[in-house]
C-alpha cells in the first residue's frame, strides 16, 4: 500500500493519557480537537495522533501532535451605528 494513500484510513487523536478524543471523517487527513478554552497554550506531544485503516481496523502507531495556542475570537463589528452632533463633534453608538 502506498503511504500517502489514506483514502481508506481514519485520523484518530488521543491525550497524554491516551483517551480517544477525536476521529476525523475517513479519507480527510483531518480530525478536530475541540472543547479548548481561548488561548489554551497546548506543547507538543501533548496529544498524540494516528491513522486507523477503515477495512482492517488496524492502527498505525501514534505519532506527536505539534503544539499549537487556541485562538482568541475578536469582538464581532458594531452594527446599528448612529450618530448625535454636538457642538463639537459627535457622540456615536452602536450595537
């Protein structure tokens, strides 16, 4: 089997305990670890993940994640904008 083939293979995600805790969708290359708080700081090796072959349920042997920081959503836009004139500029609101 070539090895860059993973039409057939699942990507699993274990924990440092080695808790499953994600399975992506067979034939992506991908899985989705969820659940972290903004900014969580996750080091490498911390989670671990391998490719499971759909027709033989074998498991490849695990491999370390590279470690990566969670995103910190930014503030959605203002919307409903207004604007009241002063004498000296504006007061301006929004939502």
């Amino acid at each position: 089997m070539n090895m860059s083939d993973r039409t057939n293979e699942t990507m699993i995600i274990y924990d440092k305990t080695s808790a499953k805790v994600a399975e992506g969708e067979k034939g992506t290359k991908k899985a989705k670890i969820t659940g972290l708080a903004p900014g969580t700081v996750v080091a490498d090796g911390e989670y671990q993940n391998t490719f499971k072959d759909a027709t033989t349920g074998q498991e490849s042997g695990k491999s370390d994640v590279k470690g990566f920081t969670v995103k910190t959503p930014v503030p959605d836009a203002p919307v409903n904008e207004s604007s009241d004139a002063t004498n000296d500029g504006a007061t301006i609101s929004a939502e």
